[in-house]
C-alpha cells in the first residue's frame, strides 16, 4: 500500500514525518508506531508541534501565529507548557547526537510520561538522557544552547503552522499527504504497526478524497 | 469488509443509518454513496441531523441541547435555518408514502440543491416532490400536519444528539459504530462506492481503533 518500504540495495526512501507534542498521549502512540516501523526499515522523521501554542487563545481565528512557544521564558506559564517546552528542547539537544539518539531519548521521554506517568521535568528529561545513552557532557552543553535550540524548534513550528497541524500525532507522507492519526491503542508489533500504517496511508490516498473520519461524540472507538 | 450485504434468499440484514442535512454538499456525496449501495441490496436509513442546530451559540458547551430546529417558526431565522427546516419536514411528509418515497425525494432535492445550485425554497421542494414521483395529494395533506412532522423530526434530533453526531454525513453501522464521513468525491458507480464504504467499515473496526484520521488544513485531499 505504501512505497516507501525499504528494500536492501535500494537507494534509503524519503521519510515520512511525524509532529509530536511530548504532551500528547496520543503523540506517543504515533511515535510508537513509527519506532516500530523504522526497526523495519521505515523512514520517519521526528518534528514538533506545540499543542499548548496552537490551542493558545492569541493565535485562535488568526492567519499568523502570534503566540510562539519558542517567544516564552523556560520559567513562566503553565506547567504544559514549561513542561513541553523543555521537552522540546532537550529534544533539539539529543538530535545533535544523531538519528538514532534522538528516537532513543524521544521515546524514552514518551515512555517516562505516558506509560510512567512522570511529569516533564529536568529530572524525568535527565533520566531519559540516560535511558537513551547519550554522550552526557555533550547534551549538557548543548542544552545550554538555549538560542540555537529555540531557533531549531522554531523552525518546527513554522513548517508546522505552514501545513496546517492541527493535532498530533500528525503524519506527513513524503508524496506530501498530510493528516491528523489518532488511535486508541498502542503497538510495538511490527506486522501490526504495518497494517495500522498501511490503513492509514490507503485512507489518504483513496479515490473518494477522504478529508475526515472521525467517531461521533458518544460512540468511541474501543480500547483494546 | 461489512457483514451487512444482502445475500438472496437470506434475511434482510439491519440497516446503518445516514444522519444528514440537506443544506450539506458532504451529507449530499454520502447519500449518493449510500443510494449507489441500496441499488446493491445494502441496506441504508435516511436520518436527519440540523446543522444549524449543532451549530447554534446557545448549543455550545451545553451538555443538553437547548435550542432545538424542532421550535422555531417556519419563517424565522436565517435562510439556512429556514430552508433547512422546511426541507427536513417535506422529507418527513415524504417519508410517509414509503422507503422507496423518500429516498427518491431525498436525492431529487440534494441534486437539486448540490448539484443545480437551487435554494431550498418550497418551489424546489415541490419540484423535487414531482421528480420523485410522489402522490400530490397525500403529499400536500401530509404536509399540512406540522405538529406530526416536527414530532418525527425531533425524535431523528434526539437520537443524534445521544450518538453525539456533529456533522454530516455520519453514518451508523448497525455493529453500533458511528462516524462523520467526509469525502471529497461524488461516486454513484455501485463497485467504486463499495470500495470507499469498504474502507470506512475497514477503518471503524480496525484494531487500533481509530478516533479520527483529519487532514491538515493546508494539504486538503484532492478532488478528482
């Protein structure tokens, strides 16, 4: 269904992307599933979307973002938004270090908040760091980077708003398609993260133009 | 895919039920998708969602509905208002000639609407009435008795606001499953509108349960 499997002696495809809010449970399903693709061979590339700037109420109705997470103090505003600001930025942080590092530290943080329940905090960020090997004097002085690190996020957030992200996880293929996937379940099976993957690409590639599928209010999807 | 195609000699299987508004060209291609599967031996109830009441300021955030469509005047309110009433109660008379009846009634008044460019005034609903082939007399009869039609009116209301409908078209599968369905693309081909209803049943009882695949803003799907 997608042509973006990798074959060996092939050239490496062209990622998909995925936008993710270390916030966002659902996010973390997405980031799951894409992990689990990647171990097969799948290309994704991590990017972010803030969820607390685009639900921010100075950028409700407006064609340009006025509020940008990247404008605030790491120490004012809500604990979201402290939180996945710092998340954020030791995200840009970790990616110095490489591919592998940064889905390595991703998913460890993901892991620490959604299956852990830990709050966003230098602590849980620092732990995850460690989970995910990282090389920690080179992570401490690029944490301490904070305009280089505000200025990669940044540029997330513009090509973010520039698609149109509304929520995450969202998807983007490399033939350009772009949605919103949410789903209630988690997997790390490979065959399953494939068939889960491979619904959703057909869905956007369909002849019908499929703009929307989504449950009405009072009948959910169930939760396995 | 779906379990609930007819088979001769078999039991007529349970309906799922379309919920629309005729002011809607999406309730519009979902109707047409669903008239192309009736023509199949797939059975399909017509049912009736107002936009304008989901809409409605005094709605919002409420968990009951406040104002209902079902209360207001005939000739009050906006044109939307107004035309969308009118429409739903000719439907609910023209239901009373029969299944057959009103779905011809149905798709007479959203091509007229959808694909002509008429607005839904009483002399399209008496043209849509003609084309439908409806008894004139009972037609007229039964639209005279207000109070019946807006009773039956409001009882489609009320399922819809339980189910937590909030747009249209939103299908009901009869496995109880419900969700809007929104397509870019106008099918009547009978195997090219199994194929995307296919995909729908495929993408409700998938198991990763899927909440909501929704296209970002700027990369709307294609229109064929």
């Amino acid at each position: 269904m997608t042509d973006a499997h990798a074959t060996p002696g092939q050239p490496t495809p062209q990622p998909s992307h995925v936008f993710m809010d270390f916030l966002c449970p659902y996010a973390w399903r997405g980031v799951e599933l894409a992990a689990a693709l990647r171990a097969e061979g799948e290309a994704f590339t991590l990017r972010h979307f803030s969820l607390v700037q685009g639900n921010h109420a100075d950028n409700a109705g407006q064609a340009q973002t006025a509020w940008w997470l990247t404008d605030q103090p790491a120490h004012e505003g809500s604990e979201y938004q402290q939180g996945g600001l710092a998340a954020f930025l030791a995200a840009q942080a970790a990616a110095r270090q490489g591919e592998e590092a940064v889905w390595a530290f991703s998913l460890a943080l993901f892991r620490a908040r959604h299956e852990h329940g830990q709050p966003l905090t230098t602590d849980t960020i620092q732990a995850a760091a460690v989970q995910a090997a990282l090389d920690p004097e080179r992570f401490a002085a690029d944490l301490s980077d904070d305009a280089g690190l505000r200025a990669a996020l940044r540029a997330d957030l513009h090509e973010a708003a520039d698609i149109g992200v509304f929520g995450t996880p969202t998807f983007v293929l490399p033939t350009g398609e772009a949605a919103y996937y949410r789903f209630e379940n988690l997997t790390r099976d490979p065959a399953q993260a494939r068939a889960w993957w491979n619904l959703y690409v057909t869905v956007l590639r369909d002849g019908a133009g499929v703009a929307t599928i989504k449950r009405a209010r009072n009948r959910p999807a169930r939760r396995a």
